[in-house]
C-alpha cells in the first residue's frame, strides 16, 4: 500500500518538458484565459509521462504558436473552432470550446447562427450533435 | 446538327423550381452579392434540370435560409465556411468561398491566420491544401 | 423559485418559427410518421429557443424539403440514410435512423446487408459501430 | 531497348492470386455485369504486381464477398454505394459507380434524388461535388 | 417464460458461416493472438444471426485475408491501425487496437509517438481522443 | 515591366520567421532528408509571405517538433504517415510522402501491405486512391 501511494506521488510528479519555454509559457496564459485555469490545472495535475506529452504539444504548438497569434481575435479563433469541430466530429473538444467560446464572449445566438452554418455546410447529423452537446453546456453552466 | 442545336436550346431552358418563392428569392441576392452575379449567371445558364435540382436547394436553403440570417455578418459566415471547408476537405467548394471570403472583406491576413487555426485543429494536410488553393485565389485575382 | 419555475414554462413554450409554414406542416407529417410521433413530440416539448431553431430547419429542411420528394419510396431514403450515417460516423442519428428503417418496412435482413456494404466501402471499423449500434435498437424494440 | 520491351512484359503478365478462386471467378463475374467487362478488363491488363495486388482484394472480398450476396439487389447496392461514396468524398470511385448505377438501371432522375438526401445529411457541399460529377458522366454517355 | 429462454439459447446458438474455411480459420487464430481468446470467445457466443454475419466477414477478411500476410509484422499492422483508427475517430475500435497493439509488443512509449504523430497529421483534437483512450487503457491493464 | 520584375523579387524574397529557431534549423534538416532538398527548396523559393507562414508552422512544428523524435525512426513515421493520409483522404500531402517512404527506406511491397491494411480498416476506396497514386510515384521514380 505504501508502495502505491508511492508509485500515484510519482505519477502526479510528471513535469512538463517544453521544447520552448517562451512558447510554453505564453500558451498556458492564453490557454488559462479560454479554457479557465481550474480546467487547466486539473488537467495538468492529473497527467502522468503519456498525457504530460500531450500536454506539452497543445500547451506549446496549439496555445503558443497558434492563439497567441495577433492576426484574430480570440472571439473569431474560438468561432473558427466551434465550426471546425462540428465538421470534424470530435464531441469532446467541441465540449470544451463551447465552454471556451462563451469566455471568449461569445452569446448563445451567436452560437446558435454557428450552428445553423454547419446544418448547411456539414448536413444535418452535425448539426443536431453540435445543437446537444451546446445545449448539455448551457444547462451546467445556467446560460 | 439542327436537332443537337434544339437540344442545346432545351438544356438551357431549365428553370428554377422552388418551394419558397420568397426564400429563393432572397437567397438568390445574397448568393449573387457573395460569390459574384456573372459565377451565378454561368451557373444557372448551364444548369439542365438535374443540375438545376442542385441550385434549387442551394439558392433556397444554403443562400436563402441560412446566409440571409441576421445573428451573423456575412464576412462571419466567410469565415465559419473557410474552416468547415477545409476541415470537410471540399477543395472546389473552399475555391468558390475564398473568392466569397474576399468578397465579403476578409484580408488576405485574416484568411492566412484562419489556416493557421485549421493546421493546429485539422492538420498539416488539411492546412497545405488549403494555404495552396488561397494561393492560387490570390494569383487569379492578383491580390 | 417563483421566478425559476416561471423560466421553466417559458423555456418550454419555445415556438416553431417556420418560414415556410406549407413546407414545414409537410415536414412535421412525414417526420412523424417515419420516427414516430411520441418521439418528435418528446423532442419538441423539451425544446427552448436555443434546440427549437435546429427543430425549425430539420422539420422545414430536412423532413419538409427532401423526405416529401416523390422521387424515392420512403423506405429507400432510409436505406441511403443508414449508408451515409455510418459512413460520416454519425452514431446517435444513426440509431435515430435505424428506428426509422424499421418503421418504414426495411427488414432486420436488409439492415444487414447494408452494413456489410459499408464494411466494404467504409472499412471494418464503421461496420462494427453499425451492427452493434442496430443490435442495440433491435434488443430495445424486441426485432 | 530489348530489356526495357521485356520489362513491359513482364508487367503485363501480373497474375491474379486469390486465396479463395469460388469468391473470386463469382466476384469477376458481377464485377463485369456492374462495371462493364471493358473497364475491368482495361483496369487488370494495365496491372503489375503492385496493382495487381488491389485488383486481387476488389474482385475476391468487395465484389466476390459482398456484391454477389442475394439479399439486397445488384441496383440497391449501387444507391447505397452513391450515398456513401458522396459522403467519403471519394470522387474517382464516386464517378465509376455512377456509371454502374446507370448499368445497374438507376434511372437519372433516381440519382438526383440520392444526391438531393445527400445535400440534406451530408452537406451542400458533398451535394455540390456528387451533382458535379454524375453531370459529367451524363454528358460522356449522352444520358 | 420458458419460451424466452429457448429464445436465448437460439439466439446463441448463431453459428458462423465462413465462405472460406481455410481463410476463416487463419483469421480465427491470428484474432486470438492479437485481442486475446477470451474477448473474441465472448464477442462469438454473445453473437446473435446479425452479428454473427459481421464476425463472420472480419474473422474471414480483415483478420484471415490481411493480417497474415507475410509482407508486414503484426507489430507493425498494429502500428499502422493506431494510426488509422485515431484518424478515422473511431474511438471503440481503437480501444480495442490499443490493447491488441500492447500484446503485439508495443511500449507506451512507441504509442505516445504514434498519437504525437497523429497530433500533426490529424490535428490536436484526433491526438487529445488518442491519448485519452490510450491513457484509459493503459489504467484497466496497470501498464 | 521593370515593376512587374521588382514585384518577383520582392514575392521570393518572403523570410521564413521561427518562433524557435532551434527546432526550425533541426525541422529543415530532417525534412531535407526525408522530402529531398531540392523540393524543400523549391517549396521555399516559391512561397511569398502568404504561404510563408505555412512554410514555418510546418517546418517548425511537423518536422522540427516531430519528426526529430527519437522514439519511432523515420522509417516508422513514414509508414504512418501513408496510413494517416490515406485514411484522411488527402491525395497531394500522400503522394509526397510516398515520395518520402521511398526516401526512407520503405520498399514497394511494404507500401503494398500498408495500403491492403488501408483496405481493409478505411475502405475499398481509400484504398484504390492510395495504390493508384503510389503507383504514379513509382513510375515518376523507375522503382
């Protein structure tokens, strides 16, 4: 029993090993900014070896490189991304940008006019996915 | 030669036939301010009745009952449609929306952090043809 | 708690808003008659504003534009439906759709069929995800 | 110029390799009735070692396994094969199943109606692209 | 109630219906070895007629026809299927091959480079998907 | 004239900008060696500051991030790759990285059983897209 509460501090332990710190450091203030650091720190505390590596890369290339960037808004970004997921399908992490979309100050119009241009460009399955998963963050978060 | 020149004639007579006169028709406005009256034009001139079903629904229900939505500019919708567009990896149709894209006052700036954002979310693959098609856009319009 | 339960009753007095009301009754017919009236009610008395405008173009769009075609029996647009809903991944229409095959005649022998042609032309894996997603509905319906 | 003669030779004589010869002569034989014995022959005599080995797998699982079965007609597997081909925006493929729709007595205005359930589940743009497509095999067989 | 258990007992009763026996029966052997005999112990007796029709073309075509083949290592088919199956967001399917690629002798290591891999080629949220399921797996088996 | 000369120059000389300059100097040497430096540098002369961006995010973050990875060899990475792009259906990003296979040591019949395991987990259609383009590179290279 000690040896596996050992063995979970160890796990807990698992530190980030960015490949450049500027980079890094830059992403995880943007990435606290639109997903909420209480998320963020979460994920990060629960990560062992395999998922700090996926840490690492989002954190760096994903938050560093991409939503630092001046040229959009993080509004416009945080759209992009809602439009985006919807076509690719990925109900998870379009879960967590709805939530980042409306830290973003995105409204739940806005939202919603979204999600009627994915019923037209993406059919209509991705819609209705797209519609539910809105609507399940809508009712946790009282929007 | 008489009888294939009555049959060009007949090809061409196609007409719309929609179920929302009224949809249609302001469908039909949008659509020619966004992608260009003379790409519209060309489009129903040399629609026979099979393609003319096509234009039907997309002048009707894509131009008229989404795009003619107040919640969103349409330099928003551009937007939305560049990311859904190269995420669903729809080539000729991302073609037709940068030039709407352009149209609807998206820099070649916006366009270029906007495939960006598809590199992170859709992938390198996804990013390199979408980066090229723009660029061969901006070549044809010398922008 | 006054005023929450007043928040209740107006979330589920979420109106249709059709824009074509002929189009959208057809809709609502053929919607009813293919996935069951309980069903379509169920959804729609749980709609608030922010579901009922996905209600308003499936209902108009979806069931009021494409399903009334006289083109194609009921029973083929199902088929279609089933091929292209396990080939875009789509699995809770898909289940949705299942339901609605059976309804419109297709035997548990044609379902069958159909998903060994998408393990063909869509790959082993979104073959497994049909048959056991249509293994669920025929336990649920005792098929 | 002799070697390069008998490297040619040697490509063409590519022999098929069925693990199962049954499957495989049936699915040469629907192949042919679906495709046109003019295509397939076309498409085996063009084959090395490498294209042989994709030819091998066609004949004997994709039309040997699944084509020849008897519970759903040779013209209902080409419908689903038009859906689900449009929905993987598999466009060369999309084409050749066009035309063996049309062997398979799929009549024009049937595949309109395929590809008008395309546009609604699958996006206008998947609808754009199927539309494209059929109109050019139209115009090469004068349908 | 009598009648419900015979029913049960027919519905184990689905007997597997190869095309090839010799095919079938290599596939049985190299699916054992990959995903375990219990697993596909279970997925055989919990098969029904329509389920068996699916265990049935696997068995025969994915497992007998293509992985064993000579060409490529079970390792590296094992490889190859993390790769394709996080593309295809084929969540369930990767489960299974995360295990099947632990028993072929792959490290955690080797599949964290698999999903870095796919971070790049398919996007963030494919990679997150990925590791997520990964992570899980490696949980159920202590790895 | 004279303008119109300037205006070349100016288009060639867009400047790669790094965000690490470390991992863009190592990702422009292993993707030389895996891509040839004759088609880098051939990518990189013709990108104006549009398609520049593409340039770096690539280089820097596919190649310099992950591909200089110790814990797969490129070997590996390239067969991924095939696997990833086939599945993803992105015909110009596969047919530069069966360029790329070649270049790292992959033989014709290892890309033969890739694209056979592609088959079977992606599809026919995948399938037969990725054995025709392969089957294009070989021709272009004699292999």
């Amino acid at each position: 029993m000690a040896k596996a509460a050992a063995k979970k501090v160890t796990t807990k332990k698992a530190k980030a090993n960015p490949r450049n710190k500027k980079l890094y450091d830059e992403g995880m203030k943007v990435r606290n900014a639109v997903l909420g650091a209480a998320y963020v720190d979460n994920s990060m505390a629960g990560a062992d070896d395999f998922m700090m590596s996926f840490q690492d890369i989002t954190t760096e290339y994903c938050w560093g490189y991409a939503w630092t960037r001046p040229g959009l808004s993080k509004k416009t970004r945080s759209m992009l991304n809602l439009a985006m997921l919807a076509a690719l399908n990925r109900g998870p992490e379009l879960k967590l940008h709805i939530n980042g979309a409306l830290n973003n100050g995105l409204t739940k119009e806005e939202i919603k006019e979204i999600f009627i241009q994915v019923a037209i460009y993406c059919g209509i399955p991705a819609s209705l996915d797209a519609f539910k998963t809105a609507s399940g963050v809508f009712k946790e978060r009282g929007v």
